[in-house]
C-alpha cells in the first residue's frame, strides 16, 4: 500500500473539512511524540508528515501541506527510501494539480510543476515495477497534461492508464480515466464519445459510492450539456431545450456533493460554472446572483491563503531577528498589492 494521494482516489482521505481537522489534530500530536524520541525512525515520521499534508491540502491551507510534503520527501532522501520518495513526489504533483489558480501566470506555474513531479515519481514507480503506482501516475500524468492543452501526451497517458488499470481491476482507477478520457473529448469537440465515457465512469463511481467522482463527472457531463448539437443530446436523452435546465442540475447536484465533503476550492469552480450556464440561459439574475457567491466565496479563500503567506513571513523573521521594519513592511505591502490587481485582473476579465 503506497502512502500516495491523488486528486481522485485519496484527496479525500480524511472525509471532508470537519473530519480532516480531527485527523490533523491526531496527526500533529503523533508528529511531537515522534520528535520527542530519541531514536526517531525516519520513515514513520515521514509517513505522518504525509497524512498531515494531506489533511491540510483538504483543509486548503496549502503553505502547511507543501511544507509537511517537502520536509517528508527529505527525511525519505536521508534514507534513499525510494517508495516513500516517489509517494511523497506524487503527493506534491497533486498539491500542484489543486493549487487554486486565478490567473494563466499561475496555473502554467503550477501545472508544470505537478507533471514534473509526477513524471518523477513515474520513474521511480518503474523502476519498483510497481504496477499499480505506475497505472495511477500514468492517470495523474493524462490528467495534467490535459489540463495544460498537450491532448497527444494526455491521450497516450490515459489510454496506458486506463488499459493497465482494466488488467489490475481498479475499478476506481478505471473511473477515473474515463472521467478524464471524456474531457480530453469533449475538448476535441467530440461529444458523442464524450458523455459516452463520462456516464461509464459515473456508473462507476455511483457503485462504489466516490461521492468526489460523481461530483466532477457531473460537472463535465453539465459542460457538454451546454454546447452539444441538438442531435446529439436526443441521442442520449436530453431534449434540446432542456439542456441548460439539465447542466444546472447537474452543477447544483456537485456543489452540494463538493459541500458535503468540505473541498473549499473546487466549489469555488462549481459556482462560476453555474454563472456561465444561467448567463447562457438568459437567466441574468441567477447569474448574477451566482456571480457574487463565486466572488464572495474566492475572495475569503485569497484572503486566507495570503495571510497564511503573510503570517508566515512574520514568523520567519522575527525567528532570524532581522530588524529592517521598513522592508519588511514593503513586503507587506506589496504582497497586498499583488492580491489586489489579481482580484481586479480577474473581475475585469469576467466582465468582458
């Protein structure tokens, strides 16, 4: 069993907000008893340091998770413990992959830095001839590549993925490549296959009861709902001039699957989603109404993540003594500023 999490199988480990924070607490008193010993071994700390990472990526306190990742990736590099290396590098491939990105300068920031982790622990899987790790790095790999428009690369991964995942059994494995097989679809502009794949993964993740996978495939299925041709919605039962009463029920039916498990940043999505679709529609005031959630609910998860930046400035250097306050308070100042003209840049952006 790896200690690996993915945006898919195990970024739900800890069931949502509230339960990740029980964990977490559990977790970090595991972590102090660990540091107390005086003959610690390495790859239990790091296994801890992992799960502690994990909970605050749910809890999207991103600063705390990268840092337990990347403290325990060192403690497994002390030790050349190549598993444990290639789990933890996964691990950091998908704090990349759920990083909230705003603007184009971040999301090719941190989707680069997801499909080059990703590709590492890839490496270190097949040398382990870990078929397992190696049919999910494969998915990962698929997924980010996608993400980032490279659709021959995206198509290659997938296809690996979902054919080795297919001889291993792994239902969820194969759930989740055909969730991103028919996104890679429906970015060909062809729908047909697109929901073909979407609603055999949603069998899929219904049957095992994947409340997150449900949620996505959803989410997709609602997309093509919106720009399919008429033909092609008749062919799966949808009547063309349901089809955005169908993609809004789909998107509300995520969202509250999305608040049901506590995953913050990805309702955030799902909101803006459900703006588009109303303003399609016609439907103004609903979309602005959805409009000002989206704002209100990506705002405080900006606010928070910049004061975590901040407060962890403050810290770092009242730890180093360093006595320039004039500095420090033009940091400050900047890092506001930059929050700022990103908000605007945004809000101008969806204005247009």
């Amino acid at each position: 069993m790896t200690l690996k999490c993915s945006i898919i199988f195990a970024l739900l480990f800890c069931a949502g907000a509230l339960y990740a924070q029980q964990a977490l607490d559990s977790l970090l008193h595991e972590l102090d008893k660990y540091k107390k010993e005086k003959q610690v071994v390495k790859k239990d700390m790091a296994a801890c340091m992992n799960k502690i990472g994990r909970c605050y990526l749910v809890l999207a306190d991103y600063s705390n998770a990268l840092d337990y990742y990347q403290n325990a990736l060192a403690l497994y590099e002390q030790e050349n413990n190549r598993p444990g290396m290639a789990a933890t590098l996964s691990n950091i491939g998908t704090y990349y992959m759920n990083y909230p990105y705003y603007t184009n300068e971040i999301f090719w920031t941190t989707s680069e830095r997801a499909a080059e982790n990703y590709e590492k622990a890839l490496t270190i899987f097949q040398e382990l001839e870990d078929k397992n790790a190696i049919a999910d790095e494969y998915g990962y790999l698929g997924h980010i590549y996608l993400l980032r428009g490279d659709t021959t690369k995206s198509f290659i991964y997938n296809n690996k993925a979902l054919n080795l995942n297919k001889l291993l059994d792994n239902e969820k494995g194969v759930a989740y490549n055909l969730w991103i097989l028919g996104d890679y679809y429906f970015r060909s502009f062809d729908y047909s296959n697109a929901l073909i794949c979407f609603q055999k993964s949603l069998n899929i993740y219904s049957k095992t009861g994947d409340s997150y996978g449900v949620a996505e495939v959803l989410l997709n299925s609602a997309a093509v709902y919106r720009v399919a041709p008429d033909s092609i919605l008749r062919r799966f039962g949808v009547a063309p001039n349901d089809r955005f009463v169908k993609a809004i029920e789909n998107q509300k039916q995520c969202l509250w699957l999305l608040k049901n498990i506590g995953f913050v940043s990805r309702e955030v999505n799902v909101l803006l989603e459900i703006c588009k679709t109303y303003e399609r529609a016609g439907n103004l005031d609903s979309a602005f109404v959805y409009y000002k959630q989206f704002i209100e609910m990506r705002d405080n998860v900006l606010n928070l993540e910049k004061e975590k930046e901040i407060n962890g400035i403050e810290i770092k250097y009242a730890y180093e003594r360093q006595e320039d306050s004039i500095k420090l308070q033009q940091l400050f100042a900047d890092e506001k500023f930059k929050q700022q003209r990103r908000q605007l840049e945004l809000q101008l952006a969806l204005s247009n």
